[in-house]
C-alpha cells in the first residue's frame, strides 16, 4: 500500500500543468475589429512558470471555424463563432461573438437654402449628406415641420438607422427663401468655426 501512495504520489505531483486557462468562456468585439490569433488575447497564464509561459504564447495555435483568407482585414461578420486554442495534446474552446453597437455617422450640411414653392418630395437631400456605417443602413429625411410655401427658417430631421437597431439623428436648418434671379445660382460654400472645425452651407 505504502509503495502505491509514492506511486500515486508521484504521478500527481508530476502531473503536467493546466496550460490553457481561458480568460473568459465569452468573447465580445464590436464589428469592425480584426480578428485576433494571439493566443495572450484569450489566456490567462499567470500561474504558469516564466519558461512555460514563453512556449506557450509562442507556440499555442489559434484557429476559427471561418476561412479568414477570404475575410477582409479579417474582420468577421456580426454574429458567434467557435475558437479554439491547442497547445500539444491540450484544446479550449470558445465562443467568439461580433457584435454591432455603433450609430451611424450622419455628415453633410448644417444650414440648406431652399426656393419657395420647392416639391421637397422630389428634392434630392442625399447628395448633401454622407452616412457611415459598417452595416447597411437606411436614411429618412423629415420634413414635416417644413411650410415650403412660406418664406422663413425650418429644421431638417435626418435619421439613420442600421440592420441591428443603432439610430442615430441629425438636424440642419432649412431657409426657405424667394425665387432666385437670373444671375443667382446654388452653390456650397465651407463656412470655417472658431473651433477650427467647418460648416457646410447650401445657398
């Protein structure tokens, strides 16, 4: 018996150390974000000797169920993938999951001049403005609060919305103004801020 507990002993006290321990079971990266073949990005290695520590950063494998050969920037799609990290006989597996939380950037001009009379159902308000977005979005120009007919100064609503839900707004001053003359036309100008940054202005 005695024999069989130094045995025993002896191969628990010479059992090879865990070296994969995974920081979390769950990944989260916003969309956009490179995927990430370090293995440091998913393992915690603090309790592993300085020596082990090196190989197994160096020589752990860290592979997804996608070819990311065909991804560009191996940037992956919203949605969960699997990840596995290997090191020797040793495997961990995780679910990777890209998210998109990021609103739309809605740019273009502060302040439009508009002709009385103007069919703002026919006004083409996308030329003016740029919508960034990783995601496929869709852009709606409100224009309810503005009386075409009469001469003054309205508000614009320009809303975007993207295919997970993240909204959005931005508003621009619309000037109604009267006819223009024979020798008037509509142009852009850039109006430099104090701030150092510029307006864009439709006149």
């Amino acid at each position: 018996f005695l024999q069989f507990f130094k045995i025993f002993s002896f191969i628990v006290l010479n059992k090879e150390p865990d070296y994969l321990v995974l920081r979390k079971n769950t990944f989260k990266v916003e969309l956009g974000t490179p995927f990430n073949i370090k293995p440091e990005t998913y393992l915690n290695t603090e309790k592993l000797d300085t020596d082990v520590k090196k190989d197994v950063l160096e020589n752990a494998k860290v592979t997804v169920d996608k070819d990311l050969n065909n991804i560009e920037n191996f940037c992956l799609d919203v949605g969960k993938y699997k990840v596995t990290v290997s090191y020797k006989n040793e495997k961990e597996t995780f679910t990777y999951k890209v998210e998109d939380t990021t609103a739309p950037v809605i740019t273009g001009a502060e302040s439009i001049d508009i002709v009385q009379g103007t069919d703002l159902s026919t006004y083409d308000f996308k030329v003016l403005y740029t919508v960034d977005d990783l995601s496929q979005t869709d852009v709606k120009y409100d224009t309810s609060t503005i009386d075409v007919n009469t001469i003054g100064t309205y508000t614009l609503k320009i809303i975007s919305e993207d295919d997970y839900g993240n909204k959005s707004n931005k508003e621009a001053v619309v000037n109604i103004v009267a006819p223009l003359s024979a020798d008037e036309v509509i142009v852009e100008e850039t109006i430099p801020n104090a701030d150092g940054t510029t307006t864009k202005r439709v006149v």
